[in-house]
C-alpha cells in the first residue's frame, strides 16, 4: 500500500457502516487504556521510581484519549489515535524500565491488540510511531539525555543502530503477518455481514445487537473460562502438596487472583442477561439460618485481617423453612457485604440483620439491611452507583477496583424479586443498604425443636445474664431449657438422657466431661484450643456477633439422633472407574489426567470428537467426559454418534467452558446425561463421579 494510498483511505467509509462494531471495539480500547495508565502509575514507576513520567505522561495521553472518546468515538481517527496511544505506554514502559528486553514484548502485544478493529491502518500507523520513538531515542541515548533524572534508555544492553534496526524488522515482520491475519478477519467478518443484509432482505429478519453482545459475551466467557481451567485447577493441585509458606502465600495470591477475575466474567455475562431480560427467579426451599450464615460467615477472615468488627444478626423468628433464589439472594447480599468490608477502614463496623417485619399466614416480610462505617457516599452520587460501570469517583476504582457492576447486578435481581434496594449514607460516617422481601412458608422435615424434648438443654443463669438475647432466641426457635447456676449443672447429668449444655464459664468443663453419660456443650463467648477436647465440645467465641450461630450448632449436636460432626480430614474416595476424555486442549489434558489419577481411575484421552468415537467404540469405558468444542467433529456431534452405537448405556457428561444460562439443560437435551462447566469445580467432579462409577472410602490411615 503506497503512501498516497494509505492516507486516501483515511477519506474512504467501508463498503458496509461498522460504526456499532468499532464503537463497541473502542469501549473495550478505553478500558485497555485505563488498565495501561494503572499500571504505568502504580507498578512499573515503583522499580526505578519513575512516578512523575508514569503520572505525568499518563494524565495526559488519558486527556487526550478521553476527549477523542467523546467526539471521535467509532471514526477511523479516534482508532489511530488509540494505536498511538497505546505505542506511547510501550514507550513509557521501556523508558521506566530503562530499556530492559521485557518491556519491548508490550510492543508486539499492543499491536496484536490493535487486530480488534479489524482495520489496517490503525495497526500500521502504531508501527510506524514506533519504530520512529526507537531511532529517535536511540539518538537521545547516544547523547546521553535523562528524563525525570534517569537516561533515556531504548535497550538497556546499548545503543547501536543493529538493534534499533534489528527491533525495527520485528516490528515490521509482526506488521505483516498481522496484516494478512487483519484481511483475512475482515474478509470474513464482510462476508457474513453481506449474508445477513441478504438475509434481511429475503427474511426480514434482523439479528438484534443485543444478540451479537450476548454471543460475543459468551464466546468471551468460554475462551476465558478455558485457560482459566487450568489455571486454578493446578493451583488446586498444588495446593494438596508439601509447600513452604512463602510458596503457600504465592499460591494463595493466584488462587485469589483467579477467582477475582472469574467473578468479573461472571458479573459481565449476569450483567448482560440482565439486559437482555433473560433471568428468570429459581426459587428453592432452604433454611435461611443455614444458608444465610454460611453465605455471610466466609467474610469473616476478611474483616479480621482488617480488624473490622463484623456482626450477623438473622430473626430467630424467621420460618425455618422459606422460598427463594438462593443463589440470586446470595449474590446480591456477597455484592453488598464485600463493598461494606471494601470501603470500611480498619477498627470500623460492618453488621448484616436480617429481620422478620411481619408474619402473615405462610408469608413473611423480611428486611435485610448491610450497614458499615465506611467513607460513605455524597448525596448525589447515591442513585447513580446503581448503574452500571459506575462507582462514586473515579478515584474509587483505582484505590478499591471493581467493576461498577455490582450493585447494577444486586438493584435488578431484588427487583426481580419484588423488593428496591435502598441506600442511606453520610460522607464520613458509612452507608446502609436494605430491601424488603416477602418469601413463603415452606414445610422442613425436622424443625429444630423436633430435635430435642423437654429437658435436654441445660442453660446456665450466668450466660443468660451475659446474653440476654439468648432466652429470646430459644423462646423463638420453640426450644424449651432448664436454667440453673454452673455448678449446679453437674448433677443433672446423672441420668441417661442425652444433655447439651449452653454456658460461657470453662472453668467447669472437665467436671462435666468426666461424667460417664458426657454432655454436649456449647461454650459462648469463650476462647480456648478447641483440639483440647472432643467433637462433644463446641466454641461459639463470637456469639454476641452472629447469633445464627447457635441455631447451627444445635443442628449439628442433634440429641435425638446422637449425630456429631467429625473432626478431621476428609476421606477420600476412590473409584473403580475407565473414563475417556475428549478434550483438545493440552493443560486441560493434563490437569483432568491428574485430578482423575488422584481418584485411582485409568483413563484415556480423546483430542477431537472423531478420536473420541472410534475410541468409544474400541474400549469398554464406564463414563465418557465429553468437551464440546473440539476440532473435526464437536463434542455434541460426537454425543450424538455415540448415542446410536450406545444408546443410553454409556454415560457421557459434558465438560466445558459454555458456562451460560441455559447450557446444561440444552447440553442434557443433546442427549447427554449431566454437566460440568469449566473451570472445574473438584467437588462437583466428586458427585458426577459418584453418580456413574463405584468407589469406596480410603480414609487418612490407609493412605
């Protein structure tokens, strides 16, 4: 392409209008800016503090970006802005790494970047703009110049024009590839759009943009979803070996880096089939006191580690047994309780009440409420962060992070649910958020006063003294009790009748335990080594902060069926099964070899949907885990295969990183007998593998 041509073509539309296209390439090009200058102030400036050029330089190619978003966004000349800009933070990176080899690679990455926009010119212009900032600071290297009191260094091993020139064919090299890769796409992405104006035309049917966003959303999902596998799959693994803790503390970081962005692909797909108005409520029975604290308690470490006090206070007077979308109430009460902790500083408070405001017959009004006091959030800005992609100031992403999808996501879901999140916050003091619910009664097989007769709690007077919400909670929960002083307790234990024991002095805890019928006890508010004593002993140190607590422990010290808890180490099974994997993904080969290998089963790998089959068809397997996009014939296509050569005697399970709404029941609907979504859930893995296989238990003496 001459030189007259290229800017010729800068005058030239396409054939078709892309303009919704590039516009939704340049969003996704703003925030890669964004995600530049975060780094370039943050972590590349700290190695040679290198501050002021990261800020410096940042502030302004953001400016500058930032206006053309606003009144270039979706023109050829905002895109060829964006392609400089984006050369400019290579130029940065090399200059605040002083020229290391390292930060060249950001060249080369950045202009496979630039392949997004399906566009020429963007990508050969950032190449050119680079390869001039090399012969230009070469020069001013070869000239000694310093910036922001550091040399101005373009490769940090010398200044001699080869590797100016030497760098300067690789740039070019990668141009031209990616170049030919750009026309292909384009040639491509042209032709199906000719077929759809066809199709337009003939059918007068239109393909909405929310389809294309949801497809691209989904397409996005499983590519992510597919590295991701084995990353957090292996992290798994490595986590079941010998580590030293500065490994254990690595390991941690990536188990928590991975999980964050896999709550980010998460939240953009929720976020768009909430736009598309394609969720639906999944109502289920569940014991709130169950799963409500089990949702809350796992913040706990978090707030510790910050020193926040964290309170749970759930109505005893709530029905044991009640309708709702669990995992949309979860999400939306993890959305607000994380923010709290999030914006909380360390010594404040973040407390979670969930209260029964009315009760009608079968139906009660329920209020959730999550209070911290935190930075709090202005007046104005207070219904604006229920948008999306918006948070309370710009500032707030870079200290905090997020999305700004959170509580979009948290508003839409309770509305689905009939209620309206509301938010009541002072700058400086905290905020609150609550909504109100009406959830139904539902029939649970055995309430907790079914659990115990009359006379088997023992409450000691002292701890009602200290906890005088204690007495209402059992009145609540129907549970009657004996209350007699602590050193008193020891002679009702005679009998042969089965004792739990609620108390908070430990000071006569070994009297009880050498009792030959031993009671169970519940120790409130005290603090001790728990591998002291049998699973007969039990600590709530916090009772005070979560009362659901108790209600939990109850269960779990069941008197009337004399269950207990074990202590200890899971036992782990181990299957006698001949599974054959259809995966085409080399880690995700490895990965599933290694977690089948630690079950004890023999397997076999598949690399596409054809070796898959005639695999099948030569071995007596007992499962087949089936991938579903697979090269020379799909993991549905095989299924369907292997259907008629099997019916429905060989169990086939999908495994795949189509991870949308809806896809197990189309995937079970395809003829396959369940679903696994990627990345692997090891517990889910467990259950499918219970469910077609037998196994037995090897316990932690006879490993």
């Amino acid at each position: 392409m001459t030189i007259r041509k290229f800017f010729d073509s800068l005058k030239n539309e396409p054939k078709y209008d892309l303009t919704p296209e590039y516009l939704v390439a340049d969003k996704v090009m703003m925030w890669i800016i964004l995600a530049h200058a975060f780094v370039a102030i943050f972590i590349t400036s700290q190695f040679y503090e290198t501050y002021s050029l990261g800020i410096i330089c940042s502030g302004i190619i953001l400016t500058i970006t930032g206006l053309a978003y606003i009144t270039l966004a979706g023109s050829l000349y905002f895109r060829l802005i964006i392609a400089t800009a984006l050369m400019f933070f290579s130029a940065i990176f090399i200059q605040q790494h002083l020229g290391r080899i390292e930060m060249h690679f950001h060249v080369f990455i950045g202009l496979a970047i630039l392949t997004i926009y399906k566009d020429l010119r963007p990508m050969l212009l950032a190449s050119l703009v680079i390869i001039i900032h090399h012969f230009m600071f070469n020069y001013l290297q070869q000239l000694n110049f310093t910036i922001d009191g550091n040399p101005i260094m373009v490769f940090s091993y010398g200044c001699g024009i080869e590797y100016v020139i030497l760098h300067g064919v690789f740039v070019a090299s990668e141009a031209l590839v990616l170049s030919y890769i750009i026309i292909l796409s384009k040639n491509q992405f042209l032709n199906m759009k000719t077929l759809q104006i066809e199709a337009q035309k003939s059918q007068s049917k239109a393909i909405s943009a929310e389809q294309i966003k949801s497809e691209f959303l989904a397409n996005m999902s499983h590519e992510i979803r597919t590295p991701m596998n084995g990353i957090m799959g292996f992290t798994h693994l490595i986590q079941q070996t010998n580590l030293n803790e500065e490994q254990k503390r690595y390991i941690s970081i990536i188990e928590s880096s991975t999980q964050t962005l896999l709550q980010i692909v998460n939240q953009i797909l929720d976020f768009s089939k909430i736009e598309s108005e394609k969720v639906e409520l999944d109502l289920i029975s569940v014991n709130p006191f169950v799963e409500f604290e089990s949702a809350l308690t796992i913040f706990i470490p978090i707030a510790n580690k910050k020193e926040i006090n964290f309170n749970i206070d759930i109505d005893p007077s709530i029905y044991e047994c009640i309708v709702i979308d669990l995992l949309k109430l979860k999400q939306v009460l993890t959305n607000l309780v994380s923010n709290a902790i999030k914006f909380t500083s360390s010594g404040g408070t973040v407390s979670i009440t969930i209260t029964n405001m009315a009760t009608y017959e079968n139906t009660q009004h329920l209020k959730f409420s999550v209070s911290d006091t935190g930075l709090g959030i202005p007046k104005e800005r207070q219904q604006i962060i229920f948008e999306a992609f918006t948070q309370v100031d710009s500032s707030t992403t870079r200290r905090f992070g997020g999305t700004g999808l959170g509580l979009k996501i948290s508003a839409s879901y309770v509305r689905l649910m009939g209620g309206n999140i509301q938010v009541n916050s002072t700058v400086g003091k905290g905020s609150t958020f609550e909504f109100e619910l009406d959830v139904s009664k539902c029939n649970i097989s055995s309430p907790i006063s079914s659990l115990y007769t009359k006379n088997e709690i023992i409450v000691s007077k002292k701890v009602l003294e200290t906890y005088p919400i204690l007495a209402n909670q059992l009145k609540q929960l129907h549970l009657s009790y004996t209350s007699i002083n602590s050193e008193e307790i020891a002679s009702m234990l005679n009998s042969n009748n089965e004792k739990v024991i609620l108390a908070n002095e430990i000071k006569y805890l070994d009297n009880w335990l050498n009792i030959p019928h031993k009671p169970k006890v519940i120790l409130l508010g005290v603090n001790s080594d728990k591998n002291e004593y049998t699973a007969t002993v039990n600590f709530i140190e916090n009772y005070d902060h979560s009362t659901s607590t108790l209600y939990n422990c109850l269960r779990k010290l069941n008197v009337v069926h004399g269950m207990i808890e074990e202590k200890g180490k899971k036992d782990k099974p181990i299957f006698d099964l001949y599974i054959l994997v259809a995966e085409d993904y080399s880690i995700n080969q490895m990965l599933i070899g290694e977690i089948l290998k630690g079950y004890g089963i023999k397997y076999d790998i598949a690399e596409n949907g054809n070796e898959a089959v005639e695999m099948a068809l030569l071995n007596n397997y007992d499962l087949v885990l089936m991938d579903i996009n697979m090269p020379e014939m799909n993991g549905i296509e095989a299924t369907k295969k292997l259907r008629e050569a099997f019916d429905d005697t060989l169990p086939i399970v999908a495994l795949t990183a189509n991870a949308a709404e809806g896809d197990k029941n189309y995937f079970i609907s395809m003829g396959m007998d369940d679903y696994l979504s990627k990345p692997i859930n090891p517990t889910e893995l467990e259950n499918v593998l219970k469910r077609f296989g037998n196994w037995q238990v090897i316990g932690k003496n006879d490993e």
